[in-house]
C-alpha cells in the first residue's frame, strides 16, 4: 500500500494533543475533593506523612509496606514547592514548612495528589506511543480517548498514592522495550530496566514489568547468529539498570533487608486472607464487578476480544504487549482482597486492545469507503464505546469538586453552641473531622455495644454514619435501641437517592464504584440525634 494512501486515512495529528489535554483536564478537576477533611481517600497520609518527614534529611521509611520512590519524589517537590513559594509565605525554613501540616496539610496533598494527575496523564501518552510503535495513529488515538475517559484510572488518579503512578510507569517500561526489540541497541536496553525497576520502587508488583523483556529477548535469540549474542548483552544491561532503579530508589529493601521482609510477608498474609469482608476471589470479582464498572462493558468486552484476536494473529506483537497484564491478572486475581484500585494496571493494556479491535472492525466494514468516511465511522465508533465511562467520568469529577458531607455536617455543628460532648458510629474513615477551620467540633465520648454504655457519659449528641458500606458504616443495634429510647431526630444529611449501587465494599472511599447517578455529594450519608430532655 502506498504511504499516502495510508496517510490519507490517518486523522490529524492535533487529534491526540487534544485528547491529551482531555485527559488532563478530567484529572485536575475536583483535585482538592474533601479538604479540609484529609482522609477522604484512605492512605494519603501514608504517602504524604513519611514524605514530609524525609525534610528532615533522615530518609529511612517508617515501614516497607510500600517501596519509597513515590515518597522520595513527594519530598523532592515540597522542596521545590518550599522554594517557589518562600516570598509569599511566613515560613522561613523547611523545618517550619514541615511543621506547617499541623495547621494546614492541604498543600502536602495537593502536591500527591498532582504527582498522580501527571502520571495518568503520563499513562495516556505512553499507550499512544505504544500504539503507534505496534499498530499506526489511528490506533493509539482511540486508545488515548479511551483510557483519557476511563472512570477508574481517571478517579484514582486524583489520588496521592502509588498505584496510577505505578501502572504509567510499566506502561512507559513496556514501550522502552518494544523499542529495545526493534532495534536491539543497549542504550534502549538499559533505559528499558531502568523504568521497570522504577515502576517496582513504586510499588513492589510493578516488577512484573520485566515480563514483557522476557518475551521481547525471547524474540531476539529465535533470530539465531549475531542476535543471540546481542540478546544476551541485552539482558545483562536490562537487569543491572532493573536493580538499579529499584534498589536505588528505595535502598533501604537492602540496608533493612529484615525488616523488608517482615513487611512483605505481613501484606502477602494480608492479600491472601481478604480486607475485613469476602466479596470474592479476585479472578472473578475483577471481571464480573470491578471493571465492568471501572471502564465499562463496552472496553472490557473489545479489550477481552481484542487480547484473544491479537494473540492468535499477531503473537509475537502480543506476547510483548500482554506479558504484564495477563501474569499480573493471574496473581492478583488469586486474592481474596479486591479493592478496585488493584486491577488499573489492566486498563491501559485493555485500553490498547479493545482500540485495535474497534479500529480494525471498521475498517474491515469501511473497505470500500472513502478515507473521510472511515474515518467518521471509526470516531463514531470509538465514541460509543467510550460513553459510558466518559459520561461516569463527568459525574465523578463534577462531585469531587463538591463539599464533601463530612465538612457539611463539621460546619453545621460548628454553627451549634460549643463545648457539647458528642459520639459518632462507624470506622473512623466514614468520621464528621473533629476540628474545622480552628473550631472544635465536640468532645468525643466512646459507645460499648455490648453493654450498651457510653464513656464517659452520655452524649448530648450521636452522629450516626449511614452508608452501603457495611464495613464501616455499622451501626449496632443496641445503639439504634438507645437512640429509639432517648434520642430524637434532629436532623438529616442525606448524599442522595437510595437505590442499589456497586461500591468497593473493602475500600473506604464513600462514592459508588457503579452509577453516580443521582448521587449529589461524596461522604456517607448521616443523622444527627439530641438526648431528649428528662
């Protein structure tokens, strides 16, 4: 075929530009969701703690339950947030600075949270170049548009932790390899190792993306002759520059090798026996549940489709491509703890498949078209499928960019006379913050369900947290006795209709995994109850 027969087919060039700035714009808004309430997201604090403590200039971790290069890196920019921001703050020093938090952590979560925007946006970028290494452009701009939309890489990227980062991370390794194989230079061997052990010093399962080197050299040495020779030399320089970015970039693994492997031994106990509730094995809720709601049917159903299809007609580009996603379903899958953040290393691989196929359907059904009506098929198509989750992703960033319900009712018992003492149900992530804009809220006094008594007295006020998730949101039913018999109904903080939705039952994050729809603010829902007077 003739290039400019295939460039007369190809859309413009400013389409991807577009996409990406898309893919940014749905990222940064509602980026400061739930401040000044700062555990809207579990974990956040896990991230951003440890990292404001490396000011110090002491860089060991408080524990290994994460490697520490997104920590490292969250240090490295409230430096530089410290001395952009000096003429127009009252802090001095970077001690002062640190201790800043205790007044305010809303710029050290900011900070996280940008970290994460930048990577999925990072992420969008690499699965078009990956697409235009293997496939063409057209290719790569729908896989753009479809993991720029997709509503759960798009929710968790508005998150300061580690698993957005994480997946832009293999994604950039697998592309540094499929450039490694084709031109079987060292330059690209190392830089390839280099990304993947970085993406492992993000977190640990990210050194799954040395699988896809695996089957790129295994390529190389069926080349026979000077290739298997080259191939070698490959590995080598892949795996010292693997070692490099991964003990490099968090190098305590190897000063406290005992402590690290306590650490992972605690979180591989932890994964196997589940997170409070079993909602299932991974294989199976992954597939019926998380993603289905992350991404929607229509790109898990073309991405499923699409692996199989690619692997049966190009193996060799697809073993590359796949070697990460399939080992790493295959391992997650086998735990019985599923939150839905643990299967967005997928999603851009799914993302890539589920584009090639949509692209090469219309194409086979526009054969005889002209290029401009292909093309028009290909972008209709392309925004059918994506709809679904694009139209969540709207919903989501329009309510992460409202007051979270816990601020709402903080506020409204700020408003109240002070000094009142006051008890609150459920887990403490679901909690209305007790201390809002310098104000105390009330004075806590803890509830016994067994013996239906409270400490050290009982409460003028109960805020009960009502939510679908039942892991944090109980409410005993002594507790529902005593309010029945001495409490009443003062008023009620709804967060919308009640009807049946999907949540991430073992992740304590008060938005539905499924529709938003109808859903008008994030946090649990709560009541709040007045002792009767005697």
């Amino acid at each position: 075929m003739q290039a400019s027969s295939v460039r007369a087919r190809l859309p413009p060039r400013y389409l991807f530009p577009t996409i990406l700035l898309i893919a940014v714009a749905v990222r940064v808004w509602g980026l400061g969701f739930g401040l000044p309430y700062i555990v809207a997201r579990p974990d956040e604090t896990e991230m951003a703690g440890p990292a404001v403590g490396f000011l110090s200039g002491d860089l060991r971790p408080p524990f290994f339950e994460w490697p520490t290069l997104f920590t490292y890196t969250t240090a490295f920019l409230y430096v530089l947030y410290f001395l952009v921001t000096r003429p127009f703050n009252a802090y001095a020093t970077l001690a002062q600075f640190a201790e800043g938090r205790r007044q305010n952590l809303a710029p050290f979560l900011y900070v996280t949270r940008s970290l994460s925007a930048l990577m999925g946006a990072a992420t969008v970028w690499g699965v078009y170049a990956i697409c235009r290494r293997v496939f063409d452009e057209t290719v790569g701009i729908v896989a753009a548009l479809f993991l720029a939309l997709a509503f759960l890489h798009v929710r968790d990227s508005h998150f300061g932790v580690t698993d957005v980062a994480m997946t832009g991370l293999v994604v950039l390794a697998v592309l540094a390899i499929l450039r490694w194989r084709d031109t079987g230079l060292l330059p690209h061997a190392g830089i390839a190792g280099l990304v993947a052990g970085l993406a492992g010093s993000t977190k640990y399962n990210g050194l799954a993306a040395g699988l896809p080197f695996v089957a790129a050299i295994s390529q190389r040495f069926s080349s026979g002759g000077k290739a298997v020779a080259a191939a070698f030399a490959g590995f080598a320089v892949f795996a010292a520059t693997m070692a490099l970015g991964f003990f490099g970039a968090s190098p305590y693994i190897l000063i406290d090798w005992p402590r690290f492997q306590a650490s992972v031994m605690g979180v591989s106990a932890h994964l196997a026996a589940g997170h409070g509730m079993i909602v299932g094995r991974g294989w199976w809720h992954f597939a019926r549940v998380v993603l289905p709601a992350g991404i929607g049917w229509p790109i898990v159903l073309a991405g499923g489709l699409g692996v199989l299809v690619l692997t049966a007609t190009r193996a060799r580009d697809a073993a590359v491509l796949f070697a990460f996603p399939i080992a790493y379903y295959l391992v997650a899958g086998q735990s019985y703890t599923v939150f839905a953040r643990y299967i967005i290393p997928v999603i851009p691989f799914l993302c890539i498949a589920a584009a090639w196929l949509v692209v090469s359907l219309v194409r086979a059904m526009t054969r005889r078209a002209e290029p401009h009506v292909r093309n028009a098929a290909i972008a209709a198509a392309a925004i059918a499928v994506v709809a679904p989750t694009a139209i969540k992703t709207i919903q989501l960033d329009r309510l992460l960019a409202t007051t979270d319900n816990r601020v709402i009712v903080a506020q409204a018992l700020v408003d109240k006379p002070p000094a009142r003492s006051l008890y609150q149900s459920g887990e403490p992530y679901g909690y209305v913050p007790m201390m809002l804009g310098g104000r105390q809220v009330g004075r806590s006094v803890r509830y016994d369900a067994a013996t239906g008594q409270f400490d050290p007295g009982e409460p003028e006020l109960i805020v009960v947290q009502r939510s679908p998730l039942v892991l944090y949101s109980a409410v005993p039913a002594s507790l529902e006795r005593v309010l029945h018999e001495r409490y009443e109904l003062v008023q009620h903080f709804p967060t919308g209709d009640d009807r049946a939705r999907v949540y991430d039952q073992q992740d304590a994050f008060y938005l539905p995994l499924g529709s938003l729809a109808g859903i008008t603010r994030p946090g649990p829902a709560f009541d709040l109850y007045r002792r009767r007077s005697q």
